[in-house]
C-alpha cells in the first residue's frame, strides 16, 4: 500500500510587490498565520531595495484624530520595540515632543493630547522649561510649551523590514530582489499571475505594496490608485560640538516643530531636519528612473531626487531659530525623497472591486507599516481585519475622487496641510465645486455656507434664515468651537421642529436592487424582517459575519422585485456586490437622482396639496413607501425622518430636481418653509439617538452594544447572525447631556468616570431644543445618571449619562 499524503489546506498562492516596510510586514504576517505560500518580487536589491523606506528617518509620532491610524502606530512600535537585527534594536523609543510656538498651535497640542488619550496614547502637556530639559538644544524663549509622548521614537525602518523579511523567510516566504513586475494576468474578473522581467509568478492573491509606485502597477492591474508622490526634503547637518561624544544614535526625543512645517531627530552628533515647508513638488511615478546600482553608493535611489537648495533656505533660518546651536552649522546632505499622497491623507487598503484577488497597501508611512500590514492579513486571511478600517478602504472613494487631476492637486493640497491647524469640519478648498444637487442654484440664492463632503457640495446653513436667528439667545462658544459654526442653524433647528423645512439629501447613498432574487437577497444580508408588502421601507443592518455593523440602511420595497436602499459609503455597493447572486442586480443611483427632505410638523400641509394621492397617517403610514406626483414632478416618497419630525424624503430624477424644489418652496410660502443645513440636522438627528454609521458605530461594534439592537430579527437567517452574543453588552454607545448649558465639544474627546480614561466621544453637537450639548460615547456600560467627564481643550467637561431617546420618546411627533 502506498503510504498516504499528508492532507493540509492548500495555502493559497500569494504575490507581493514590492519588499519596502510594508511588504516585508505584510509577508512576516501572513506567515504568521499560516498564508506560507508568499513571494514577494522586488525590482531593486535587498536588502536596501531603493523605495521611500530605503532612507526613511523613521519618526514615529503615533498621535491622530484618527483612531486607526493611531492603532496602526501602536501595533508598530509595539511590534518594532520586539525585534532586533544581530542585538540592534528594530525601534529606539526616545520619546516624542511636539512644539508649540504660538496659543494657536498650543491649543492644537491640546486637542492632540485629548485624541492620545483617547485612543490609549501615554502622553502630557509640558511647558517650555520641560521642552528645554527634554531637548536642550533648544531656545526656549521661542517655545510656549510642548506635547510629550514618552513612548513615541524612531524606528529603524530597514532593519525593520530585515528582521520581518528573515522571520518570513523562515516560515517560507521567499523574497526575490531585481525582479521587475511588468504585468498583471487576470481571467474571468480573477488576478491570476504576476509578470515579471524575469518570469511569470502565478497567484491567488496579488497585492500591490509598491510604495509610490501604486499607480503603475494599478495600471497593469487596470485599476486607478489614487495617490500622488511627492518629494519632501530631508538634510543633515555637519556634527555639532554641542553633541560631540554621544554614542547613541539618538537619546533625545524625536521633535515637531509644526509651526514651521519642520521635524528632527539626532544621528549621534548631527541633526536630522525633514521640511514641508518648500512647494509641493509632485513626482510622476511612471517616469520614475530604474534603480541604477552602479549609482547606488551617492543615494541617487529611484525615490531620491536632487536636494533643491532654493526650497530649503527659509526653512534653515527657522530651524536655527529654535536650535541656535545651528548658527554655527550647515548642511552637510540633503536629498528630496518622494513618498506617498493621497486625496485624504489616508493609506489606501482592501481589494480591488473590479480585479478579485488583488489587493492594495499603499500610501502607508514607516509609522502605521506594520499595523496596516496586520489589517490586510487578517483581511485576507478571515475576511475582514479586526480593527475598524474604513477611512483606508480603497473603496472610500467616489469616480469623481479618482481622476488624476483630482488625485493630484489633492496630494499636493495634502502636502502642503500635514502640519496645520485642521479644524475637524475644515473642508478641503480645491477642487470645489465638485458635485452639487440640483437645486445648487437656488442654495446660492439662499446665502448658503457650504462644507464639503465625498465631493458633495452641501449647505451647513442658510444667510437667507439670519432673521429668524435675531432675539435667540444662545450661550457664547469660544473661537474653536465657533468655526464652521453659525447661531443660524440653531434658528433652523428650531424652525424644522414648528413649521415645516427643505433639507437636501440628495448625497445620500441611494441604491437600486432590482431581480427575482433581490427580496430573498437583502433578506439573508441584512438583521430586519423585509418579508413585506411592496410600500414598507423598514430600518435594517448589514452585519459582517462577525456581527459587526457595516452599516445600517433603509429598504424600501418599492415593487416585488424592485428596493430602493438608502446606505451610506460606497463600501455598502462593494459589499453587496460581492455577495449579490447572478439574477439580482444592484445600481447606485445616487447622482442621477436627488432628495429632499420636507421635515415639520407642517409638512403634510405643504405637500398634500400638490397630489391626488392620500398623504394622511393613515393613507400613508410612517416607514413606508409611495410613487406618486407632486405638481409636475414624479416623486418616490419615503415617509421617514432622520431629524425626528413628521413628513418625507422625496426622491426624483436629477433633471427634475429644480422643479421639485421650487415647486414644494411655492407650496409653503405661506407655510414660512425654510430651506435647513446640516448643522441643524445633525443637531436634530442627535436630539432624536439617531446614529451616524461611520462616526457612532463601525464594524468594531455589535448591534446591541450600538443600541441599534431593534433592527435585529433573530428568528430569520442572515450575515453575522451566528456570531452574535446573547449575554448584555459590557460597553455600550451612551448618550450624554453635558451639565453646563453653555458648555459644548465636538467630537473624539477622551471621556473620564471617576477621574479613570474609560472611553471617546464620538459625535457630538448643540441639542438646541433641549438647550444642552449632546455627546454620543463609547464607554462601559453606565447606569443613566452617572456622572462623567470629558476633556476639551485641557479642560474638564461635566456630562451626565441620559436615557436615551433624548427627545420625544412616545414618537408622537412622527407619527401622526
Ligand atoms: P517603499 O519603501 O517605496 O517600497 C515599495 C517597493 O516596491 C520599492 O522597494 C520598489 O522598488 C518596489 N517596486 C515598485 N515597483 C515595482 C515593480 N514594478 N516591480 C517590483 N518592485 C517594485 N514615514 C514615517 O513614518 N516617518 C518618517 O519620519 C518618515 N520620513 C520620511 C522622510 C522621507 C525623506 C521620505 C522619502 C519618506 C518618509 N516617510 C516617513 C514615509 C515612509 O518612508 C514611506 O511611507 C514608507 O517607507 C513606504 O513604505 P512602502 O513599503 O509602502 O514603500
Ligand atoms: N434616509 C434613508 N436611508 C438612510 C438614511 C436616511 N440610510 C442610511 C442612514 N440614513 C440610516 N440611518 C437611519 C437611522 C435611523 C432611521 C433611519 C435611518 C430611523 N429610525 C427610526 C427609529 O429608530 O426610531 C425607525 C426605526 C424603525 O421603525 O425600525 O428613522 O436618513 N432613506
């Protein structure tokens, strides 16, 4: 009898592209789990392939308003703080300290502090003698005072990519350097192999971690990648006699000096300066030269461009400014090393929509490398990484954020931004305008005040409504919280709760599904019952099969095989996509259509006349759905409410809109109809519990824990069900009123009980009908009436845990 074969899973076949920080992690991680069967193909040679990570100085600040980069950065410096190259150490955890030298920047450190602690980041607020003894080359007299963050520092980014490359290797990973990809093979929507100068590498998954050369081999793949390489100057100076005598490559910690767009760091008797303080100066990654190793010795890497004295000259004054032990120094090499940009600062992960099995880890610093490298792998190891990560999925961008037009100015927007004061509802100023509703025209006649969002164009408030806001007493906000903010909403808010107002929706995701298959589809995809009669909309969750949410949506059953589904980011069409079956077909038809909201107690009055169709409660009850015309204009009317208040969401083709609008503005004149912005509306919808997929709960969160537990039907079959708990929650997304009227925060504060960090703030706004700021939370669970604190601004914030709805709990506002 022959003997027989061990059986084992096959692993599936994976490429890699590129053998920078990110490619070696990720090969370490999939092997880690098992994914054994990884070649990584690099054009240049290892160990110093020629990437940004070849000459990356490798400062690692781990603070962000974002909690999954500032998760990426811990698992690096955790990771990094564990490896070692022949007894060299991966990390040398020196600390980091960010400077302020002006209130402005000052108050920023706050803010910062306030996202460390957050997000779990040791960190404090010191004042300019502290700064002095940390980094005593420093003139403190031009210092306010400082963020430490003692265990930030420096990794060493190609040991670091040695140390994983040999645990990979080890595991049986094989790196193969000067091997150029030239290609991608697909069949059938399947990425099938890797073509290189010197063979073709068959593969089941193909990911693309080739730095800012992502376009190029997106190209191959025919998939856009939007990001833009841009050079970014780094130089250092001659050794200074004040550090003569060190031995270790560094001890003090790693410095920002963001209020003049510089960083630094020791190499033993010299400093390192970085500056974004020169123009944008973008690099076109497809006439990137090949690696030249003849060439190697002087730096000339292919990421490595000629240092351009001009654009470093301000920026010497500002660096011996602040370290007068410069004075006496100069510049002994510089370099202008290119690195990655993306329209929204974000790296960019996830596989491909259009090409299956390929997959991007782009756009990635040293910094979040090895947690961004640990996402993909359980992404394509358990299908979906354990960490939140939809600010990085590739996904995330709409067509219209994808040209190389748009990618590019944004990039260098991006470059010139990294160090300034970003208010958090800042809108990016260009390209603007990018999308806009139909009814753009008349918004401008209103006076509307613009923000952006996904390209969106949408009106936060409305000049034209400056009266009613006379005589309404609000309390002062400081500066801060006084930005893109106006008393106006406060008179919209007010108006939308006793008359009746126009709210665009029209940037909300809309999707058709359409088929024989499409009831028994959204069915198994989403917790709600959606076994109803054509005419019911009902609130339901897609889940992820570990129970997370992925978003919540509105179904509406407009017709047997016909749903119109209100979602929210274009990762919900990649997601249904996916799992869509041959008869059913999905569409997004959000920018040929367009929305309004008529929202108020009025809002039956004013719509009712305009149609035959009985629009009473009990013709047409709350939650479901009608196709009728108002005036001349064929609508879908949704009867719901994300502000709480009687009335509809009505749809119409986008050719139509402007006569939609002026025909529901006619129809309320002498109702006083007002149009409403989002400020407003995202007081109202606070006011109401009513929470924002993405800000309030993500895939990190059950449905139970988010309170949105309702829309769960445990007596059907759908995505995630087996994987949910039946014990209570242990932390749950808790209201919170805060105590002083006239005290407000705005979102991702650190939240205290009992002086003990137990939790963020998520999204926060003025309640101008309860006459108190609302904060939504992430805290253990906490019986209504406790007390709490939240930081804001160095300071203490008193807020007490409420029952939840905030406003209107018998619902006898809507439903009427
Ligand atoms: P890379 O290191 O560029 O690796 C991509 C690899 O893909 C390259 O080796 C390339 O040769 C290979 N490749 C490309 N095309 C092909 C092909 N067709 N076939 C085969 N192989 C291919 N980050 C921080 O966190 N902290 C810092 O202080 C910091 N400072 C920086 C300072 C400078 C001057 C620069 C330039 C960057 C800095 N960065 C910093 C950014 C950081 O270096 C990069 O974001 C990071 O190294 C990117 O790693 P990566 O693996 O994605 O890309
Ligand atoms: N309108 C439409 N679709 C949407 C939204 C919307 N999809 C995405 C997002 N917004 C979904 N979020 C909500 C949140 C709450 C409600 C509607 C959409 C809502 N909830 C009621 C409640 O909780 O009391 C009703 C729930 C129920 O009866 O099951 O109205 O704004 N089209």
């Amino acid at each position: 009898m022959s003997s027989t074969p061990e059986i084992r899973p096959r692993s599936p076949k994976v490429v890699v592209i590129g053998a920078g920080i990110v490619g070696c992690s990720l090969a370490d991680e999939l092997t880690a789990r098992g994914w054994t069967d990884v070649t990584v193909l690099e054009q240049g040679p290892l160990p110093a392939p020629g990437g940004s990570t070849s000459h990356a100085p490798g400062l690692v600040f781990r603070t962000s308003p974002s909690k999954t980069l500032a998760e990426f950065a811990k698992y690096t410096v955790e990771k990094f703080n564990a490896l070692e190259v022949d007894g060299v150490p991966c990390f040398q955890q020196v600390g980091g300290l960010e400077l302020a030298t002006t209130p402005e920047r000052l108050a920023d450190l706050h803010r910062r502090a306030g996202y460390a602690a957050a997000w779990g980041i040791r960190g404090e607020i010191v004042d300019a003698a502290r700064c002095k003894e940390l980094w005593p080359l420093l003139d403190e007299s031009v210092v306010l005072g400082g963020f430490h963050t003692p265990d930030d520092g420096l990794a060493r980014a190609l040991l670091a990519s040695r140390a994983q490359l040999e645990r990979a290797t080890a595991r049986g990973a094989r790196f193969l350097d000067r091997h150029t990809v030239t290609g991608i093979e697909q069949e059938s929507g399947r990425v099938t192999a890797v073509v290189t100068d010197r063979g073709t590498f068959p593969a089941d998954h193909v990911v693309s971690a080739a730095g800012f050369w992502g376009p190029v081999i997106g190209r191959m793949a025919g998939i856009d990648v939007p990001l833009q390489p841009l050079a970014h100057q780094y130089v250092k100076t001659k050794p200074l006699p004040e550090l003569a005598g060190h031995a270790a490559e560094a001890s003090r910690p790693i410095l920002r000096y963001q209020d003049r767009d510089l960083y630094f760091r020791e190499h033993t008797d010299r400093i390192g300066i970085g500056s974004y303080a020169h123009r944008p100066l973008p690099v076109d990654p497809f006439a990137v030269p090949a690696y030249d190793e003849a060439r190697a010795r002087d730096m000339e890497m292919p990421s490595s461009y000629p240092f351009t004295t001009e654009d470093w000259t301000p920026s010497w004054e500002d660096c011996r400014r602040l370290v007068p032990a410069l004075g006496a120094s100069e510049v002994e090499e510089g370099f202008n090393g290119v690195f990655s940009f993306t329209p929204d600062g974000m790296p960019v992960l996830g596989e491909s929509r259009r090409l299956r099995g390929f997959w991007l880890a782009e756009a990635v610093w040293v910094t979040h490398s090895a947690g961004v490298a640990r996402a993909v792998a359980e992404w394509m190891v358990d299908g979906r990484p354990a960490l939140d990560v939809h600010e990085c999925d590739l996904t995330r961008f709409e067509d219209a954020q994808r040209s190389p037009s748009y990618v590019r100015e944004r990039g260098c927007q991006q470059f010139a931004e990294v160090y300034d004061v970003l208010h958090p509802l800042q809108p990016m100023e260009q390209p603007r305008p990018l999308r806009v509703s139909p009814f753009y025209a008349r918004q401008q006649e209103l006076g509307a005040f613009f923000l952006e969002g996904g390209g969106w164009e949408r009106p936060h408030w409305y000049e034209a409504n400056a009266p009613l806001a006379e005589g309404m007493s609000l309390p002062e906000r400081d500066a801060w919280s006084a930005r893109y903010w106006s008393p106006i909403a406060a008179a919209e808010a007010r108006a939308t709760r006793e008359k009746v107002a126009l709210y665009d929706m029209t940037p909300l995701r809309r999707l058709e599904v359409t088929g024989p298959g499409a009831l028994d589809f959204l069915d198994r995809m989403t917790t709600n019952n959606l076994r109803k009669k054509p005419g019911a909309v009902t609130y339901s969750l897609l889940l992820d099969e570990r129970g997370g949410v992925r978003s919540d949506l509105t179904v509406a059953r407009l017709a047997p095989d016909r749903f119109q589904v209100g979602a929210n980011s274009p990762a919900d069409l990649d997601w249904l996509t996916r799992h869509a079956p041959a008869d059913v077909q999905i569409r997004d038809i959000t920018s040929g259509t367009c929305c309004i909201g008529v929202w108020g107690p009025l809002a039956r009055d004013l719509v009712q006349p305009l149609t035959r169709d009985d629009f009473s409660h009990e013709a047409f009850g709350y939650f479901r759905a009608k196709e009728t015309y108002l005036g001349h204009v064929p609508v879908t009317a949704l009867r719901l409410s994300y502000v709480g208040e009687l009335g509809w969401e009505l749809y119409t083709t986008a050719d139509l809109g402007l006569r939609l609008w002026d025909t529901l503005w006619e129809a309320g004149r002498d109702l006083g109809v007002i149009a409403a912005g989002r400020s407003a509306f995202n007081s109202l919808r606070l006011e109401k519990g009513y929470r924002a997929w993405g800000t309030d709960m993500t895939d990190e969160h059950d449905p139970f824990e988010a309170g949105v537990g309702f829309a769960v039907r445990r007596d059907k079959e759908f995505v995630g069900r087996s994987a949910l708990s039946d014990s209570p929650p242990t932390r749950r997304l808790t209201a919170l009123l805060l105590d002083d009227p006239a005290a407000v925060v705005l979102g991702k504060e650190p939240v205290s009980v009992d002086g003990v960090p137990s939790g963020y703030v998520t999204s926060a706004s003025y309640g101008y009908t309860l006459g108190r700021c609302i904060a939504y939370a992430w805290l253990p669970t906490l019986p209504t009436g406790t007390a709490v604190q939240i930081a804001y601004l160095g300071e203490k914030v008193a807020a007490t845990v409420a029952e939840e709805p905030l406003f209107d709990p018998k619902m006898t506002r809507i439903r009427r």
